[in-house]
C-alpha cells in the first residue's frame, strides 16, 4: 500500500505541478498561455488570499493529484464559500483514493475558513469522477449557463 | 408600452429591493436572516468590490426585477469572472424582457470591468427562465455538486 | 369558451389530420414520405390492432390537437404496455387544455385496455411540453440511447 | 482469454437465464412474480413474435449475461424497429465485452429483420453502462415521462 500525504501547494512545488495541471486542462480539451501558469500558480501559493491549493503525494513525494479552490462572495451567506475548481489524479495513481483524499482535505478546509459551503462543476458524461463524487457530494438539479464567447 | 430603466442598486433602494429578493428566495424554497438581508444589500451596494447588483424599474421608478452578481477568481483566467448568482422579476412584469435587459446589463458591466466569462446556475426544471437562458446564453455540459450538510 | 371534444382518429378524419402530423414532424425538424403518411394513416384508424390515435376538435369539428399511440409487449408485464409516440396541438389552440385532454384520454384508453403502464418521451428542452407533462406525468431518471444511423 | 459465444435464447435455458434476469431486476430495485418470469421467457424463446433474447455464455456454456428485446410499430417507419429492454452482464464477466457482443447482436438482429431502428433507455446514473452506451450509441436529447402510479 502506497502512502498517501496531502498537505498545501507550497512555491517549491512549481515544477512537479504543472504536468498535473496540464494534463487536466487537456482532459477539458484547453490550454492556457505560459502566463496564465505563473499567474495562477503564485495566487495559489499565497499570492491570493482567496485561492488554495492542495497536493497528494506518495511514498516518494511523487505528485499523484492536485486540487484547486476558490473563495467567493455568496449572496444567502455572511461568509464566503468555496468554490472547487480543478481536481486531477494522474492516471497512474487511480482508484487508490487520491481524488477523495483531496476533496476531504478541502472538506477540512472550509471547516477551518468557517466557509458554509463547498461547491464544483462536473461533466455531465464524466462518469468516473461522478462515481465518487456520488459518494462525497451531493448532486443538486443545477445546471450551468455562460455567457456565449 | 411601459418604459424601462436598468441602474445600478443604490442604498436608497433598500426598501424597495427587500420584497424582490424575499420572493426570489421563496422561489427556491428558502429564507435568510434579517442579518443576510442587510449585509448582502450593504455589499451589494458599494459595501464589497467583489459583489454588484442592478435594478430595472417601471415608469413610476417601480422595481420590477432585480439581479446580483459576484466577482471571483478563475485558475484559468487572469482577470476575475462574473457570477449572476440572483435573478428575478416581478410576476406582474413577466414576458416584457425584464429578465432579459439585466442579463444584458451584467454583460456590458462584465465589458466595463474585462471580464472575460459571466456563469451562472439554474434549476434543470425552471422552463420559463430557461426559455430566455436558450437565447442570450449557452448552456454548457456542467452540472453542480455541493459538499452534503 | 371553446368546445372540445376528443375522439378517435377515422378513416374519413385523412386529410384534416395531415397538416397536424406534418407540423408534429416538422417541430422535430424531420419529414417522412407520402407512403408513411399513408401507411401510418391507416394504421391508426383501424389497419394495426398496436395502433390508435385521438384527436381533439373544436366548435366546428377544427382539429386542435392529435395523438399517436403504439402497444407493444413489455418483459416485465403480462399485458403489453402503451407508447404514445406523437403528440401536437395547433398553435393557436395552444393553453386551452388540448395537449392535456389527449393524455387523459390516452390514459383512459390503457384502462380501457388493461394496459399497466403508458409512457412517452420528450426532448429535454421541450419546456412547453414539459410544464404540463410535470404535471399530468412523472419524469423517472432514463435517458434514451439509439443505434447510430 | 475465456471464449464468448453469443447465440439466441432456446427453452432449454430456462434455470441458466434466471438467475442472470432476477440480478438485472434487482439492479433496478424491482422483482416480478413468478408467473412474468414463466410468460416472459416464453414469449423470449418462440411464444411471441415481437420479443427475441440473446444470451453470451462463455467456455464451459456458462451464462455471462443476456439481452432481451421487443419489436413494435413506429409512426415514422414502414417497419417496426427494436427496443432493447434489458441487457446484464454477471459482475464477475465484467470488463470482457460482454454487454457489447450482445449489443452488436442486437445490431445484426436488427438489420436481419429490417429493422430500421434500435434503442433502449438507462438511468442517468448508469456511469458502468453510459461508458459503453457512449461508445456504440448515441445518445439523444430525449427523457422519458411516466403515467403516475
């Protein structure tokens, strides 16, 4: 059984997290400018006190998934809630609980932010992720609407 | 024909907005606290850089809809996005494009701040308002989970 | 108040029926040939012991509205269960009731027939449809699949 | 590699077919009595015209899972086409093709008749069978609505 750690994204993680972050942008067909890596990485680990990020690593301090969070204003609600943008496991690492592991951590966090809330958006056709987030979450009858680009 | 005014919220308008919102609440079967009523009125107008809100009002400066926006940051952007959180018409004002002139404001205040994405929620069954969605927006393939109470 | 009778679909009812079908169809941006308006024609009125269809006239014997039903065996039934695959109304008889008076007496014919169970499908964002189908039917959580063409 | 072989439903297969018909019932949260099960599988093996089953056994005969399907009228065809109502694979076949070798059956079932349609209907949540579905059909915008209980 491989360890499973979860702790922050921290500045030293730069290298080891965006092939993560890659390969998740290209799971949604996108990609971001150079730029926008830096940018987000830096909000992520500290530069923004409304986003945070957490990592799994295994036994050898390996990246096995990441996940990104945002806090926002929430009209019903005095605090604000957390909305749970990206979540990626590599491939090589699934079924061992790491997406889980990741969630709970954000769990936790809003617990200790006080945030009432946590929330995220998933392809209707992502099957396997829905799987698990049958178990951990709640699926509610909301849709999402954007502004066509 | 009668005539039509998209403004901004003011805090004048307290009185006025309060049965709006309590009504658009009812719709989805809630209620907040007084506390909620005022805080979220105080941010929505002026009180948080992040939270915004447009009135449409009638020939005699009667509300007849009401829409709340909330800006947060977006790992895949640089600039913060727009979150149409609420949104409501008065019953006796329906079918006179209400709901569809503050859409169109959050879009131009969206153009005045570089705002490059507006989103927003909506109940798989709310036929009516989907039937505008259809038309000044898209609907994408997210669906929305929430950590369970 | 405008009367509304419904009744089964006869021989003598042809050509009146067409334009209805031909709009049904066309809704669903489909057409069919000649030789099926003729062949279903038939079937319905009389040619397919599977087959019926009512249809809702006004004062002057106008046709309003028409619907289309097919028997068919069930694995989990003894009796064969009811597919009412077609339903329209004219648009200008539209909220008087037509498109409901059609399912309930498709409803009373399954009695009549000692058919366990009537089903339909509709497309998701057929939200005029839907707003009565809530209400005189149930939505249970199936999606259709088809062979690809 | 174990063999799989797909052929017709015969009466001799009466024990090995039901307890692989109880499990999918069950997997719907549903049972029928005794006498469904006697006329289903009657009706599957010969007694009726508009119903056929498949069955995929592997090297020793056993069964891996079955397919049942229906004739019945279209208004939009000359022909009937097929519905495919209920499709099991034994969990401990799974991941072998089963569910897809007996698609394709009905596939070539289907063109043996003429048939000019095939379908079925799965409940959205279905992750293990939409995964499939998603690859040798196509799934439409159509829900399905219910006559109430």
């Amino acid at each position: 059984m491989t360890a499973l750690l979860i702790r922050s994204l921290v500045p030293a993680d730069r290298a080891a997290w965006e092939p993560l972050w890659h390969d998740y942008l290209a799971f949604y067909k996108t990609t971001v400018p150079a730029e926008i890596y830096d940018m987000t990485f830096a909000r992520l680990t500290g530069g923004d006190a409304d986003m945070a990020a957490f990592v799994a690593t295994g036994a050898n301090g390996d990246f096995l998934g990441i996940v990104h969070t945002i806090q926002h204003r929430h009209c019903w609600k005095i605090e604000k809630v957390i909305y749970l943008q990206d979540l990626f496991t590599v491939p090589a690492a699934r079924g061992r609980g790491v997406a889980r592991a990741l969630i709970e951590k954000v769990y936790a966090y809003a617990d200790s932010m006080g945030a009432p809330h946590v929330h995220w958006l998933t392809a209707e056709d992502n099957y396997a992720g829905r799987m698990l987030y049958d178990k951990v979450g709640r699926r509610g009858p909301f849709i999402r609407y954007t502004r066509p680009l």
